[in-house]
C-alpha cells in the first residue's frame, strides 16, 4: 500500500466542523449517573470537572450516513483515510477553563495531520484532530487527539496488538472497576457512538479480529481521569494519555497513580491479567 498522501487526504487538512452544545442540567445528571456519582448533586451553573468536556458535542450523523462499522461513513465527518478499522490512540490536552451547567458552548474540529505509516502491527494511518472547546470567545480546552486507522483482519486472524506489559504495581492510589455492557451502553449512548465493536459480539470477532466486544478507549480513560481527579487536591490543568492495548467488556480493570512533582501525576490502567493497557499524565494546580 502506498506511502504517500492522496490529493484528496491533502485537501482535507486545515478543515473545520463547528459543533454548538448547550451544557444541559438533564445531561449532566445522566453523565454523573452514569459515572455512579449522586446526579441530585448538580445544579445550574456548577462548574463541571474540566476533563468532562469531552463528554459533549457529538456529531449528530443522519442514519442514512453511518458505515458498515458504525462510525460515521468515510468523508462525512472525518477524512476518507482508504483503511476500514478506526481506533483513538493518544491525547494532549491543555484545560485553562472549565464548561459550566447551562453553558452555550463550541467545539470546533481541525484536521491538523494525515499521517501514513508502516507499523509493527501492519500498515496504518494516523489522524490527527484538534478541538477547541470555547465558551463564547473564552477558550475552556484544547485537545489534540489521535485516531489510528487499520488495514481489515483476515478471515480467521485475531487483531494484533502490542506485546504485553505488565503494569507496576508501586502506587500512592489504586481503584478497581468493572466493566459491565451497562456501562459501556451508557457511556455510547452520553458519547452517540454506534461503533459495532462495542456492542456487536459476532461483528467484534467475525470483521475485526477480537476475541470479545471491545471496551472503548474514551470510556477507559474517563474511568482513569476521574480516578486522578478524586485522588489528587487542586485542579486538573491538562494531561497527555494514550491507549497501548484492547480492554474488553466484562473484565475488572486496575487504576492507579503516583504523584510526582510540580503537581504532576502518572496514573495507568491494567487489566485483570495485570497488562498495561493504557496510561496519562496529569497537571494539577491549586484549586479555582
């Protein structure tokens, strides 16, 4: 497969989509019950954990407009990068602000990156986006996010992942969580993620190579920041996270942290065979 960028890819760097959200009450208190937080607790005009924007400003695709796998149809949202399998990766994140209940507020998508590569696991591409959360002209976050694309799985082959490692153990706080489908319906249906290998058992196994509905990454590190958030005093400026191995539905996740200096916390996630399958790095400051 070619190495090199398409006119097409070309012409879609440097775009922007622009998503309106009012930052509802009736939102909030599902998110907050869903995390297993008393939803009573919110009231209008509460300032929100700054790590929750990405809890709001789904696309709303038409129906008509998703693919085979559930994500949005190649070039409707996002570019039409010619690999079938899409898969966040890594964040950087910077938080001067943060949304508040019954905010009016934006999030506005770029594409920074188109990048193809050939990795260890097969041939990939790696989108880059930014958003940019603002609250009129008042920035509350800026997020660059990475998406991995990749080649299909054979009839028969399981997916490849990166080879294990065991997560350490060493921690000034550890959380453990399970992962019932519950929790995941939920957190696709706060997110309007439809991707089929979250929910799909037969899809997950028979199209994309895995043994079992996929946990996703976006909910994994929810559960992780918010772990930080709980254990750490001050507030949450920015952090930097990136995925390293599938998690999946029905299995009992380990968090945990250590804190450093200058505020800042390293914080991981393993999985009930103790593999590290994800972790972050915090910034704290003094509380608002």
């Amino acid at each position: 497969m070619s190495m090199e960028l398409s006119e097409e890819l070309r012409g879609w760097i440097g775009r922007k989509r622009v998503v309106e959200e009012d930052i509802g009450i009736g939102q909030v208190r599902r998110i907050a019950g869903m995390l297993d937080m008393d939803p009573d607790t919110f009231r209008r005009g509460d300032a929100l954990p700054p790590h929750w924007f990405n809890l709001f400003f789904a696309d709303a695709t038409r129906q008509s407009a998703l693919g085979h796998d559930g994500h949005p149809a190649p070039g409707v949202i996002l570019p039409p990068i010619p690999l079938p399998r899409r898969m966040g990766a890594g964040r950087r994140v910077e938080m001067p602000g943060q949304l508040r209940v019954g905010d009016a507020a934006t999030r506005t998508a770029e594409v920074l990156a188109i990048v193809p590569k050939q990795a260890r696991t097969g041939f990939i591409t790696v989108l880059t986006m930014r958003h940019t959360i603002a609250r009129g002209p008042e920035i509350i976050a800026t997020e660059d996010f990475d998406a991995v694309y990749r080649e299909a799985v054979r009839a028969g082959e399981k997916s490849a992942t990166n080879t294990p490692v065991v997560a350490p153990v060493q921690a000034d706080w550890t959380e453990q969580r399970h992962l019932p489908p519950t929790l995941l319906f939920r957190y696709s249906a706060v997110t309007w993620n439809s991707h089929r290998i979250h929910y799909d058992a037969d899809y997950s196994r028979d199209e994309e190579g895995y043994p079992n509905t996929v946990q996703n990454g976006g909910l994994t590190m929810q559960l992780l920041l918010d772990a930080a958030w709980r254990n750490t005093r001050g507030r949450m400026l920015g952090f930097s996270a990136r995925l390293t191995r599938p998690i999946h539905v029905g299995d009992t996740i380990t968090l945990r942290g250590a804190r450093g200096a200058d505020g800042v916390v390293r914080c991981w996630v393993a999985d009930s065979q103790g593999f590290q399958c994800g972790e972050a790095e915090c910034r704290f400051g003094d509380a608002a």
